[in-house]
C-alpha cells in the first residue's frame, strides 16, 4: 500500500511538471494499479473535470496519468 501511495504521489507531482498524453486519449491497461489509480483520482476529476480529458479503460483521468501509463508499458490505445 505505501509503493501504491508513493507511485500516486509521484504521477500527481509528475501531472503538475510533466507533458501530458494529447486531450482525449483513451487506452487500455493491463495493470491494476493503473486502474486503481484512475478510479482514486475521480473526486479530484469531479472538482477540476477540464482537467480529466484522458481515459484509461473507461475511467476518466488526467492525461499524465495517461502518458505514465503508456510510457511504463502498461497501457495501449485503445479503439
């Protein structure tokens, strides 16, 4: 739980810092915590929804989170 609060904290610092997946990306996870993540980041997504333009199996998300996703493997674009 600690690795799952630290890579959370980690891709939230990385959005703020980092390029983003383009406006609109969605793609598919084979990865749990991705998900996980996705699902965690839905207040926030509720609260700032111009920030959540990206998707990961359906679930809106932030694009960074999107780009570590895809860029650690984890994730393929979807259809």
């Amino acid at each position: 739980m600690k690795a799952m609060s630290r890579l959370f904290a980690a891709l939230v610092v990385g959005a703020t810092l980092a390029g983003c997946a383009t406006t609109g990306t969605k793609v598919s996870s084979n990865s749990e915590p991705y998900r996980e993540l996705a699902k965690s980041q839905q207040l926030w997504c509720s609260s700032f929804k111009d920030a959540c333009t990206c998707a990961i199996d359906g679930t809106r998300t932030t694009c960074s989170l999107v780009y570590a996703c895809v860029n650690s493997g984890n994730c393929k674009g979807a259809q």
